[in-house]
C-alpha cells in the first residue's frame, strides 16, 4: 500500500458484491464467463479518507433525516477553485442523484415536449436516452477525427442550430467515450455557436478530474461571458469512485434559469440525497487529492500496457493518445468488420466492453464503424490479460 493508501496489490474481488459491472454479465451479454470492462467504475476502494469518514458515520449508528452541512458545499467549492481556477457561487449550487439525472431534470426544466436537444456523437448514451425519455427531438453533429484525435464539426453543428431550432446543447467535457479534453478554442466555438442561436448549454464534466498528460480540463465556468446560458452538472463519483452513493452537483449561475430548475424538482420531491453519499463527498474533496494522484498514475500504466500489447500485435489497430477518462476508445477496422465485432470481442475473446454503435442512436451508426470502448479501471493483470485475448482472438481471423 502506497503512503496515500492506494493498494495496488490487493484490489477487492467485486464478483458477487452486488456490482452492476461484475453481477449483471449475463443479463446484459449473455454470459458471465466474461472480463467486465464496461461500466465506467473503478474495480478500485475509494480513499481511505472517505472509507473512514463513512466507518464513522456508521458507526454512529443513526440515520434519521439529514441536514447537509455547509462544509459540504465549502469543500467542493475548494477543490474547483484548486483543481479548476474557478469559484462557484454557493447560490448557484443545486444537488443532484447523479449527473445523468442532472441531464433529464434540466432538459424537463429548461425545454418544452418536441424540442430539439443536440448532442455530440458518438456520444454517452444515457444522453440519447434522456432526450427520447422526455419526449424531445434529438439532433446529432458527428465528430471528426484527425491526425491529432477528435474535434467538433464546427460547421455541421451550425447548420444543425440552424435548421433543426435547437434549444439546448448537452456537452461532454471531457468528452465520453472518445476521451478528448476540450481546447479553448473549440470550447470558445461551441459556447458562441450556444450565443448566437440562443442555445442553453448542459455540460456534463464529470470526468474533470481524470486528465493526462499535460492536458487541462477546462471548466465552462472559466468563461463569464457564456454564464448566462449554462448548467454544469459534475460530481466526485467518477473522481473517488463513490457512484453507488448518489452525490452530484448542478451549478447554475443564472438566476432565471435556477428558478425554473428548482421548479422542475419540486414537482419530483428530491431535495437532497442520503447521508452518507454528503460524509464520502465531502471527504473525498477535503482529503482525497493525493490518493488521486497514484490513481491517476495507474491508470495510465493501464492504458500504457493496453496500447503496447495491442499494436505490438495488430499494428493496424488504433488506438489515440491519452487524454482523459478511464475508457479507452479503440478502432478495430484494419482488423475486424462490423458485423465481427461482437462475435470477436464477446464471444472469442471474452471481454464485456461497449460496443461503438451503442454511442450513435440506431440508424445513425458510420458505415463500418467497428470501435469498441474498453474501461481499463481495472487490476493490471485484468488489463494484461484483456489486450492478451483481444490481440490472439483478432490474430485468429481468417
């Protein structure tokens, strides 16, 4: 164990312990028999900081209706503003369950039944799915990638602004599944496209903390100018690997706009969330940087191991540098076509991963698109022995 508390030797077998990622194989592929690499959590224990603090209020040993202290919201703001050089107001804080019930309330809140969402494809599904669930029109600009990775279409999403009325823009920053930190000016083109068409902008930047490489996440907060049309929806879920605890922030610096949020919510009577989801949050944002750090270093001798194994073998593969988040978005077509995937992947190479066509709404999939998102939160031996059967059961085709 490192002096942070990062045990890198003895990770938890989560098999059996109710997990979504390792419990529901068979549900979700048919089999159990499978390396789970899909459900974007860490197979890591959270910061001895927050195991402590929740041991604590366990301990305690009473649950009745909780007040959630200011130090709660005192400690996040802290770690934006050292994390993110930017100070949300605590009036423009608002609780969530989670980011992507953050998505379904501001969309609820904010537009009207057969509107016109965007979004960024491919992109996270739950945003496709929250825009069919509340009944509005979804609009997809596709990303382009380049020499150096993914960008925007920033001519496309104009013409979609344009020709489809949209009203509000959700934003992946930094981008999942595709792993792209945002520049300025890209960030800069998409807010002013936002101003110019009158566009309310959602960005999801829950993935802030889990950066590379000498790239920074910028928050949408860094640009005062674009406030007045902005909901940033973030959390510590993904940062400290608390998600099964339901903590999450909506920051709304629009007086108006967090009129008609908090509005919404009344109506669906949550106004907090349970209290040991505040104790770990608080914790982890007090307490929890330094155990980030070694994460972060794992995480890329995962990633590191992962692109090694797979282009010593396959060297047509390809697979962009890192810059954020723990999935790794990966093409297989020098190798594999599209209706292989699956069958290769799943079946013979047994890794439960997300496929890329579950990141474009059906019938909007690129023709030959064979790209698989591979989660590498995981043992390094899980990894290692991951990009060993990918590259043999690729290798394999005839």
């Amino acid at each position: 164990m490192t002096s942070n508390g990062f045990d890198t030797a003895h990770f938890p077998l989560r098999r059996g312990s109710r997990s979504v990622k390792w419990d529901t194989l068979a549900s979700k592929y048919g089999r159990d028999d499978l390396i789970p690499l899909w459900v974007a959590d860490m197979d890591y224990p959270s910061p001895p900081c927050i195991q402590e603090a929740l041991r604590k209020a366990v301990d305690f040993g009473v649950f009745g209706y909780f007040a959630p202290p200011a130090s709660y919201q005192d400690a996040f703001i802290a770690w934006e503003q050292t994390r993110h050089g930017v100070t949300p107001k605590r009036e423009w804080l608002r609780f969530t369950p989670g980011v992507v019930t953050g998505i379904y309330w501001s969309i609820s809140a904010l537009t009207t039944p057969g509107d016109s969402v965007a979004i960024l494809t491919p992109c996270y599904y739950p945003f496709m799915d929250a825009v069919k669930d509340t009944g509005r029109s979804l609009v997809c600009s596709d990303l382009v990638h380049t020499d150096h990775g993914y960008t925007v279409n920033l001519a496309d999403l104009e013409e979609k602004f344009q020709t489809r009325q949209v009203k509000m823009l959700l934003l992946c920053s930094p981008h999942n599944p595709v792993g792209h930190v945002w520049t300025k000016d890209e960030l800069l083109g998409i807010l002013e496209l936002c101003r110019r068409y009158d566009v309310l902008v959602v960005s999801d930047e829950i993935h802030q903390d889990i950066v590379f490489n000498g790239h920074e996440h910028l928050s949408c907060l860094r640009f005062p100018e674009y406030l007045d049309r902005m909901i940033l929806l973030t959390s510590g879920s993904k940062t400290f690997n608390i998600a099964g605890l339901q903590n999450s922030f909506a920051v709304i610096p629009n007086d108006a706009l967090g009129q008609k949020f908090d509005a919404y919510v009344k109506t669906v009577r949550i106004k907090k969330g349970v209290s040991l989801g505040y104790v770990a949050a608080e914790a982890g944002f007090r307490e929890g940087a330094p155990w980030l750090e070694e994460v972060l270093e794992y995480l890329k001798g995962n990633y590191d191991l992962l692109k090694k194994t797979l282009t010593d073998a396959l060297p047509g593969i390809h697979i962009d540098p890192l810059e954020s988040t723990y999935m790794i978005w990966v093409d297989l077509s020098a190798y594999v076509k599209p209706e292989q995937v699956v069958e290769v992947v799943q079946n013979q190479a047994r890794l439960a991963v997300d496929f890329g066509f579950w990141f474009w709404p059906e019938g909007q999939v690129p023709a030959g698109d064979t790209h698989i998102r591979i989660n590498v939160a995981a043992a390094r031996e899980n990894v290692a022995l991951a990009a060993d059967r990918l590259a043999a059961a690729i290798q394999g085709l005839k």
